[in-house]
C-alpha cells in the first residue's frame, strides 16, 4: 500500500475494556512452560463454524511450524472478534496468548496497559524495518514500544454480489454498479424477476453502524471530525441521513432489500452465501471468509466492485492487528512472535513460506489470492502474487471492479475517538429505518449524534 494510502489507517479506536487475567492453565503453573523447557502458546485460530477444509489445512501449518519449533506447543483457539464479547473475553482472561484486534482499538488498549510489550521480540524479526510505518504506528504504544503487529489483511470495504442472480435478472454481470443509484436500480430489477432480495445490509450490533459509517464516507461524509485533541461528533452529517434515506426507499418504496435486522458480519456473509440476496458491503476481504466458513467455491458465481463513490468520498478501510496477552510469560511472548511471523507474515516476505501455505490451502479448497491491501509495500504484494501464481483459486476474472481501483480509489481511515462505541449509536437507527416506515431520520441522528458527542466529552 504506498504511504499516502496508509497515513489515514494509523488511528487509534477508545472501547472501554476491564483488566486483563492470566491465561495459563492449572497444569502448567510456570505459564505455559513445561520442566524439560517446552513453551505452550494458544493462538487465535479459525472462525467457529469453519469448514474441515479450513481446519485441516491449519492443522498442518501447526505441525509445520511445530517441527521447525521443537520446543513450543501450538494450540489453535476459535475464534472471532465482536465488540459485544471482546471486553467479557479480556476480563475474563479467556483470550489466546495471540489474538487478533481491529486496527483501531490497539490504542486504547495499549494505553489501559492491556497489551504485552512485544518490542524486543519484534526487533528480532529480519524484516522489522520493512513495515508500513503508518500501520506500525498504529501497534506502537507513546513509549516508542511495539504492542501489536500489523499481521492479517487490510481491507477497503467494497461491493459483493452474486453474478449468477444479475445473469437471471438480464444484467451483465461484468458491468456492475458504480453510483448507488445504480445499486437500487439493479437491485430492484433483481428481486422484480428473481423475488431474491437485491440488496441487504448489516443492522445487527456494531457491524451495522461500521457499514453506514462506510456508506457515509463513500458518499463524502464523515461521522467525527477531529482538530488537534478536540473531536467532534458529526453522525447527523447528511451523508449520513442521504444513506438513511436510500435503505428506507429499498425497504418501503421498492421492496428489494432483505428486511433483516439480525445481519452482523457472520450473519450477512451466510445469508449471501446462501443465495437471499444479490449485493451487500463489506470489507474486500471477505471472499475468505465466505469460503471456509460457508461453503463458497469458485463456480459460485461471486463477483466484487468498488463500492460506490461520490461528492470527493472513499472506501472506508480497516485492518487486523496480532497482539500478545499481557501476562504472557517472556518465553510465551517469544514463542507467539515466531507464531505471528510464521502464520501471518512469513508468506508475505519468503518465497518458499508464501508457495508452501498457498499450495495447502489449494490442496485444501481454501481460497488464494483474494484481492487485499498490502501490509508492506505494493511492490512486495504483487512479488508475494507472483509467487503464487499457480495455486491462486480465486475468480479474479470476476473481482477486476475492485483490483482496478484497488490502489488508486480513495481511502478512509474508521475514525479515531470512541471507535465501536459511536457504531455502537447507530445501528439502531438502520434498524429503525428498515423496521419503521415513519422513522424520524432527523430525530434518530440527532439523539445519536448528542450521545456521541457525549462520548467524546468524557
């Protein structure tokens, strides 16, 4: 990703989260260390639900890794991070020794002292100096410490849908929408002649205020302002309410939008996977997810473009950051950067790391090569691609409404105050909009934006 790209990632989220407990278990009081020297590590793994294929293809990475390492211990954990359990999980100290963070929350957890300092760990690596200065910063504490490693994709959220239901509804599927006005059309087109939902959107929890902020800053509007250290609260920017607006005339003007408001992230992905709906947003990553935990294979008919942009707007962008339970021991703590270099990273950098994981995940039906903004340089991701070439299984054929933009489209940073908690205000205003005919849009956004801004004041 070039730097003018990234300076917009580096921000910090607040979520307010409880103490931190220790993670080692009664039969390995030294935390996690055996008397012969063996170090056990749990490490977030695969999401619940994840395919066999999927589990056996991390089964073999573990052994891989375990015989490199004969003397640390692997043990994969499911696991998927949501706003509404994470604080429970940290409290409870019931996190793997690795777990995975969004981009924006490292800061504050940083902060509250609830990461463990991985800096010297971090040092050791040969390509320390490689990263994206940007997304490092994002992982670096005021101290200068490194907390969190930028490890797993970052995503621009972007447009999926399903090629074969535009082919039925007599779309060209190689010509998908590009203004939201588009994206209505096409969406009632399908459900006139499928009686399939043309369009859904995330409602449930925090996902669903993620993507109306989303929907926001490609419309050219913003959710929070920022001067210096003084933060304003702008959920009733009228991006915001034209967005509003837009999902209200689905629901009650063209009955083409699914009318759920149960979709969070995992819930959207199998509705879609199962064929309810024709188009929904999400981060441009999502195709993974699609097939180790739902089933997706390559002749499903899948297809991803930009989401649409207007008014000097952008895909709002995220990522995924590897961090290191605090009472971790220094011997886990060496262990869990070995395994975030190994797991993550290695196949980004080394030739032979990125051609040995691409091949099993081949051999393993699980997808490779789907489009991702790059963790180190441009450069270096279309090297990693090159690489792999001959086990990339994903349709890129059907993907180039993304990847021709993929650089060049503007991006958004999420915001830097109060990250999930101001999503948190706003998806019951999506669900109110699509449950509501008489939804007072004004009213909901000005109560939301009152209780953000109260956040930001505290």
């Amino acid at each position: 990703m070039r730097s003018s790209r990234t300076t917009a990632l580096a921000m910090a989220g607040v979520l307010s989260l409880g103490l931190l407990a220790a993670c080692s278990t009664d039969d390995e009081p030294s935390g996690g260390e055996s008397a012969d020297g063996t170090v056990t590590i749990t490490v977030a793994g695969l999401q619940p639900g994840a395919e066999t294929e999927a589990v056996d293809a991390l089964n073999e990475r573990v052994a891989e890794f375990e015989a490199a390492n004969p003397d640390i211990n692997v043990e994969p954990e499911e696991y998927n991070w949501l706003a509404s359990t994470f604080s429970a999980q940290l409290a409870g100290g019931t996190l793997p020794n690795v777990f995975e963070i969004p981009l924006t929350d490292a800061k504050t957890l940083i902060e509250n002292g609830q990461l463990a300092d991985i800096s010297e760990q971090f040092d050791s690596l040969s390509f320390a100096d490689d990263f994206n200065e940007n997304l490092l910063e994002s992982g670096t504490g005021s101290d200068g410490k490194v907390y969190a490693i930028p490890a797993k994709s970052i995503y621009g959220v972007a447009l999926h849908y399903n090629r074969n239901l535009f082919e039925q509804a007599g779309l060209d599927p190689d010509q998908p929408p590009t203004t939201w006005e588009e994206v209505r059309e096409y969406a009632k087109t399908i459900h006139d002649a499928t009686g399939v939902a043309g369009y859904a959107t995330m409602a449930l929890d925090n996902a669903g205020g993620w993507q109306l902020a989303a929907a926001a800053n490609s419309r050219g509007g913003v959710i929070q302002e920022q001067d210096g250290d003084a933060y304003t609260a702008t959920l009733d920017d009228p991006a915001v309410k034209e967005h509003l607006e837009w999902l209200h005339a689905l629901r009650f003007e063209d009955n083409s939008i699914l009318p759920r408001t149960d979709l969070g992230w995992g819930e959207i992905n199998e509705a879609f996977a199962g064929g309810q709906l024709a188009m929904y947003t999400s981060g441009s990553d999502v195709y993974n997810a699609l097939v180790e935990n739902n089933g997706m294979t390559e002749d499903w008919g899948y297809g991803l473009t930009a989401i649409p942009t207007s008014n000097g707007g952008g895909a709002l962008t995220g990522g995924t950051l590897a961090a290191v339970t605090q009472e971790s021991t220094d011997a886990q703590k060496d262990a869990a950067v070995k395994w975030i270099d190994f797991w993550y990273l290695s196949k980004m950098l080394d030739q032979d790391q990125a051609v040995a994981d691409a091949k099993l995940r081949n051999e393993n039906d699980q997808a490779v090569g789907t489009p991702v903004l790059p963790i180190f340089s441009e450069e270096q991701y279309a090297t990693s691609l090159e690489w792999v070439k001959d086990y990339i299984n994903v349709p890129l054929e059907n993907m180039k409404g993304y990847t021709d933009v993929m650089f060049t489209q503007p991006s958004i940073g999420e915001i830097s105050a109060s990250t999930q908690d101001t999503y948190a205000l706003l998806f019951p205003v999506v669900q109110a909009v699509l449950t509501d005919e008489n939804a007072d849009i004004d009213a909901l956004l000005e109560t939301a934006n009152a209780q953000g801004q109260a956040l930001l004041d505290q």
